[in-house]
C-alpha cells in the first residue's frame, strides 16, 4: 500500500466517525459571532491558521490569538481551538478568559471528554474515542491535524454554497500584501 492511500484511507476513515451535524452547529456559532477568535498550538495552530484564513475570506471578522494586533475578546464573540487533547496547557489560560467575559467557545479536538469540552459552547469530536490508533506512517497526531483540517475546509465549501460566496468575491479579500 502506497503512503498516499494509507493517509487518505485513514482520513476517510476518521471523517466517516465524525459526527457531521457538528459543522452546521460551528457555522451558526461563526454567524452569530461578533467577533472570531482562533488559534490553536504546534501542527494544531497551523490548522487554525487555515480555517482562520478561509473565515477572513468569506467575510468574517476574525482575530488569531497570539497576535500583537489582536483585540481583546468580550461577550458576543466566539473563541475557535483546535486542540488534539481539548486540555492544551498553553491554551487554557484562553478558555477561561473567554468564559469569563461571557465570549462563546467552540472546540475542535479528537476527545469526546476534556478541560475544554467541559466549558465549551461547542465541542466538535473528530472521529470518536476508538478513531487514532497508533499508526506508522502518521505519527504524532498527523491523523487528528489532517482529519481536523479536511473537516473544517468542507465546512468553509458548505458556508460557500449556502451564502453563494463567488471565487472573486473571495479572491477581492485575500491578502494583497504578502
């Protein structure tokens, strides 16, 4: 078996555990938002960072966490991580700021039970508790990340069809500075 299909097998796999009625669920949270806070840490950031860049593309006024130029978070607004564990020591600090200024808090993690799945809004299970075996090939949390990033990408294509968001539409938003 090729690399590619072992990956692509897995992913497939994974997606197939995930309860899809959940991005609909993130997607009303995102449209109810006043504001969008991301982030995540490690491969889970860079993640973040993609699902971040689609949001900003079809219109959203989001905010990467970590930022210098990043404001601060208040009710009304909606705190996004992606978290493999749901109990990254690095981030919790940020769960209980947003709770406690009363912003909503998402959380895409491969745990069903966790710190953040316990206060948050939303708690998003990539697969289920059975869906990352150790496998050679794709170690250290590659499953999750690549599972993580494929699911949040298909939810920017459903916000697409839905709201009839065009390429140049997209395209007038994306950066012009890089």
């Amino acid at each position: 078996m090729s690399h590619q299909k072992l990956i692509l097998d897995r992913l497939t796999t994974i997606l197939s555990e995930t309860d899809s009625s959940n991005g609909a669920k993130l997607l009303k949270l995102v449209d109810e938002a006043g504001r969008i806070f991301i982030g995540g840490a490690g491969r889970s950031l860079l993640v973040s960072r993609f699902f971040a860049m689609r949001l900003v593309h079809a219109g959203y006024n989001v905010s990467m966490i970590g930022e210098v130029v990043t404001p601060a978070i208040k009710a009304g607004d909606l705190l996004i991580l992606v978290s493999g564990s749901g109990g990254t020591e690095t981030l919790l600090p940020f769960v209980k700021k947003a709770n406690s200024v009363g912003a909503k808090l998402a959380v895409v993690s491969m745990k069903a039970k966790s710190p953040m799945a316990e206060v948050a809004d939303l708690n998003i299970q990539i697969g289920n508790d059975n869906s990352f075996p150790l496998t050679k090939g794709m170690p250290m949390g590659s499953q999750f990340e690549l599972s993580a990033l494929v699911f949040l990408e298909a939810l920017i294509a459903d916000n697409i069809f839905a709201k009839g968001l065009t390429e140049e539409g997209m395209r007038a938003i994306h950066a012009n500075l890089e």
